[in-house]
C-alpha cells in the first residue's frame, strides 16, 4: 500500500511531462498550417497516376542515357580561390559557433550558434546542396583545420586511402543516430553552450579519427554529415562524375549507378529516410496521443519512474523509442520489398536490389524535407538578420540590423501548400523514375524489370502519401 | 393592399442587400472569442480556433490570476489582471498557426500552448 501512495504523485508528474513538455526548439517555432483535404487530394492522385505513367509508357529498354552534361571548368586559379574562400568561411563559421555558444547569450534565439547550426547548416545548407550541389567538402572545417595544421607542422599530404575504412560506413550509421536523437529527441543542443560543447566532443573525435586512421578515410567512411551531404548533393543538379568532371544533370541523374556496396552504407541510406520522416512524424497529433497513452499506461509506470530517476521524461523516452522504431520498421519494409521485387523479377539475389534501389528512395525524402521546412526557413532564418549584427546576443549593432524582428509576411501559406505539394510529386515522380532504369539495368528483361517495380512502387506511393499525410496535420510543438 | 405588396417587394430587397453588404465586409470581420483562464489553462486543452487572413481577432479574457498572455509569430503579448476582464484586439495580416502562451511572471516559458490560431488565406 505505502509504494502505492508514494508511486502516485511521482505519475501525476509523469503524466504533467507528457501534456506540458519542455520547450523545443524555442527560437524556431514553426508556424505552418496544416495542408488542407483538396490540396492532400490532389497531390495523393497525381502521385498514383504519374507513378502508373511512369511504369507503363515513359521508359525504354535500356536506356543508358546519362543524363548529364560536361561543363567546362572554370580556370584552376577561379577553383582555387573560391575553395580558400569556402575553407575560410567554414572554419570562421566553426570558430564563431564555438565562440558565441560559450561565451554568448544564453537565449537560444538570441544567440548565433544555435541559429547558425541548427536552421542555417542543417535545413538551409542542406537544402541548398538538394538545389545546387554539395560545397559541404570544401566547407568542412575539420578537414580543414586538420589538413592546415598537418602542413603547418611540416608533414606531407597522406596519399589516398587504398582501401576501405575499418568497419565500412557503420560509425557514421551510429554517430548519425546519435546525432539524429540529439536534435529530435533530447533537446540537448538547444542551449548555446551544450551546442557549443557538443561540437567540440565530436571535433575531438573527428580529428582523433584522422590522426589514427587518416583524414581521407575518415571523410570517405566514417563522417556522417559528409555522407548526409554528398547524398543530398547526387540529388544536385550540379556536381561531379565518376570521372572527377563537373557536369549538369537532371536533378536525381546523380543517383544512378555508384551503388552503396555494403550493408552499412545502405542502412545510412536509410536511417536519413527514417530521421526525415519521423522528425514530421513526431509533430502529428496522432503522436502526440501515442505519448499520452504511454505516459498512462500501467504496465508502463515502474519503467517510467525508473527512468525519471536519471532525468529521462516521457517525451524523451517515446522520442527515443519512436526514432529507433521507425529505423527499423524503414529497414526492414525496404528489405522485405527488395527481396520481393528480387523474385518477381527473377535471376537476381535480394541484397543486389537493395543496393540498387536504396538510393532510389532518397528524392522522395528530399522533396519532403524541402515541403516541411520551406517557411521555417523563411521565418526562422530571418533570425540571422539581427544576429549578423548581434551574434552574441549582447546588444551590438555592427552592420545596423541588430533591432529585426521576424516578418511573417515573406511568404503566404498559400504559396508554401502549392510549393510542398510540386515538390512532393515531382521528388516521387523522380524516385519512381530512378527506380524503373535501375531495374532495367538490373534485370535481364524488361518484362521483368516491369514485374519486379510492382512492390516498389506501392512502397513509393505508400511513402509519399505518408509524407502528404504528414504534412496534412496540424503541427503540435512544445510551444513555449 | 399597396403598402403589403410594397413591403413584399422592399423586404427581400433589403434583406438582400445586408446580406450582399455582410458578405462583402466578412473578409474583414471581427472574430470574437470568449476566454475564461483557470489556473493558467482552459476548460478544453489547446483548443484551435479558426480565422481568416485579414480579420480582427477581439479575445474577451477574464483569469483568476495575473498572467502574460505572448502569441508566438506577431510577438504580441497581453497584461492579464486577476479578476479583471479585459479585451485584447488585434489584426492578423499574415497566414499560420500560431501557439498563444501563458507566461507566468519570470516571463519564462514551460506551459503549453493555451491555444493556436489559425490564420487561413483567404
């Protein structure tokens, strides 16, 4: 009876977390409303009828079509100044996040780190290399603060890796988890100076990494955000070939051919696709609910408390729970559908139509991405005006915008819904579109490749829809 | 039997002009909602209410304790005395859906939402 009594204010507290959770993301409230019935209607039905489109008339055998186009490099003396520029600019930007999460405003919105980091590089950067291409290897400050500082000290530029890292791409699967769990579960990167913290612990592992295993193998294998970049940059309408050419391309041609060979790179692949999604996802009110009934259910409770011992709340733990949930529940769909495929196809093994189709996927999420962040990058990345002049949050006024406030006006509702559906039929028109001259590659008939882009394609439709789906909801934060 | 069928040709004239002059003016109506805050909450928890583009949003308030009301986005905020009934009013230009918060009197955070306002394009 007594543990009974003591039990129960403890739930009450439990149950408090869950209705009234910590404030995330303060300084980035997102204001979209929700995508409204015909507008969800129409996008779900382009979707399905472009996919049987695509499926059905556009494609024809073997089309080895690259889809690209040489252009011609601009003058070495151009590359190099505009590498020294980005290196420059990357390891300020390093330098002034470390700065000002230490020693800065200690109000996320008044503080450059955290807008720097978590709008301007994660979603604006980001996007950017979708758009563009990747920059993200000459921008990268610890390659070049490690590069730097090697030739400083005298020793000379290691030679290329000859072989593979150690243990492939899975240390970037586990830092991008961790990474992923950081920023949407813990909310541990929201004080300037944790952000700042954090960034220093992973540059000490970075640079550790190069000292004992060298700086190309670590950037080829085991980085996860040159990884996360150099995919979001196939996407890229601009970047290099197999052949080190700079070339233009239909956006998603970069993502043909060049499999991710082994296990670890395609579960990257796809832990990205699961962090997307489940960063929507966890916004929805359906997830919400789930929380609540977590936060209630009794054969939950002496976990619950437990947990609450080390300053785990409910939030955090479902964050936790979902976030690996829907890794593994991405993981194993795309196996299941993969080996189906394989065998309605014929003649070729499950693990040769992961590899070829892992990549297909990746438009889908992009386009998604890009629906769902549009206005906060708008509204949110305006934050940056005043911070320019006030990076710190200490009341300067350097270039004289230190009084911006944020303007709603930039852009209407209406506009982000009609940006947000396109975006999202064409992201699935092009995931479709890879998939098909993939399995045309793959398989030896065109009958076959037909057959086995059955299963796919309901995983497509079934993805994208979940992502108009998302979208539809009316986005539940832990406002402030 | 003129004054009837005058009424009977005058009445849904004007009946239909006010209406024609309703519509019109309904794309910048006042849109007027009844608070009554307990404890820093509502009856209903974060409840949503729907406006368009371009109205007036008049929020009759009373609370049963002094409170700072902030609507995320316009960074409006609002003086709540306890026991004092008041009128808060204002314009809502641009489209979202905005988090209304109650901040105590740190002015810290830590509640949720009290409710969101949906501003929808016209």
């Amino acid at each position: 009876m007594r543990r009974v009594t003591a039990a129960t204010p403890a739930l009450a507290v439990l149950a408090a977390c869950a209705s009234q959770p910590a404030e995330a993301h303060a300084f980035g409230q997102r204001y979209d409303l929700p995508l409204p019935l015909d507008y969800f209607l129409a996008g779900g039905a382009a979707v399905v009828l472009l996919s049987f489109v695509i499926a059905v008339v556009v494609l024809r055998p073997a089309s080895e079509r690259s889809w690209r186009w040489a252009i011609p490099s601009p003058p070495r003396w151009f590359r190099a100044t505009i590498g020294t520029i980005l290196a420059a600019l990357g390891v300020f930007l390093f330098l002034l996040v470390l700065v000002a999460g230490y020693f800065g405003n200690q109000e996320p919105s008044e503080n450059i780190a955290t807008v720097l980091v978590w709008v301007l590089w994660w979603i604006g950067l980001m996007l950017l290399t979708a758009l563009i291409g990747n920059a993200w290897p000459r921008l990268d400050p610890w390659s070049t603060i490690w590069n730097h500082t090697r030739s400083w000290m005298g020793r000379t530029v290691e030679a290329p890796a000859e072989m593979s890292p150690p243990w492939g791409a899975w240390p970037a699967v586990v830092m991008y988890f961790v990474y992923a769990w950081l920023e949407l579960a813990s909310e541990f990167g929201e004080l300037p100076r944790d952000l700042a913290l954090l960034v220093l612990l992973y540059s000490m592992g970075a640079w550790a990494a190069m000292a004992l295993f060298g700086e190309n193998r670590w950037s080829a294998g085991a980085d996860p955000f040159g990884r996360v970049f150099s995919l979001f940059g196939r996407f890229a309408p601009f970047g290099r070939g197999t052949d080190g050419r700079l070339a233009l391309r239909l956006p998603g041609a970069g993502l043909l051919g060049n499999h991710p060979r082994a296990l670890g790179e395609i579960a990257f692949v796809l832990l990205v696709l699961a962090t997307v999604t489940f960063d929507g996802l966890s916004e929805t009110p359906p997830w919400n609910s789930a929380v609540e009934w977590l936060a209630h259910s009794p054969s939950l409770h002496p976990v619950l408390l437990w947990l609450g011992d080390f300053d785990i709340d409910v939030l955090m733990t479902a964050k936790t729970l979902g976030l690996l949930l829907t890794a593994l529940v991405f993981f194993a769909v795309f196996v299941a559908v993969c080996r189906l495929s394989a065998l309605i196809g014929g003649g070729v093994s499950g693990s040769q139509a992961m590899r070829a189709f892992a990549l297909s996927f990746l438009p889908i999420a992009i386009a998604y991405h890009a629906a769902h962040y549009l206005s906060y990058l708008l509204l949110a990345g305006q934050l940056a005006i005043p911070l320019a002049s006030d990076p710190f949050g200490w009341g300067w006024d350097l270039f004289g915008t230190g009084g911006r406030t944020i303007d709603l006006s930039v852009i209407s509702m209406k506009t982000v819904w009609y940006i947000a559906v396109v975006a999202i039929v064409i992201g699935h028109v092009v995931s479709v579109t890879l998939a098909h001259i993939e399995a045309l590659r793959l398989f030896p008939t065109r009958r076959a490749a037909l057959l086995s882009q059955l299963p796919m394609l309901v995983l497509m439709v079934a993805f994208t829809s979940t992502s108009l789906w998302i979208l539809s909801q009316p986005i539940v934060q832990e406002a402030g | 039997m003129g004054t009837t069928r005058a009424a009977a040709l005058i009445l849904p004239v004007t009946v239909m002009l006010t209406a024609l002059l309703l519509s019109a003016t309904a794309r910048t109506a006042e849109r007027h909602f009844e608070l009554s805050i307990h404890d820093g909450k509502l009856a209903e928890s974060a409840p949503t209410y729907r406006v368009s583009q371009g109205d007036e949003v008049v929020l009759e308030l009373s609370s049963d304790r002094n409170l700072e009301l902030h609507l995320h986005g316009y960074s409006l905020t609002f003086e709540l005395k306890a026991g004092v009934p008041a009128t808060w009013r204002f314009a809502v230009p641009s489209s979202g859906r905005f988090p209304l918060a109650v901040h105590d009197h740190g002015g810290r955070h830590g509640h949720a939402p009290l409710l969101y306002l949906e501003v929808h394009p016209g």
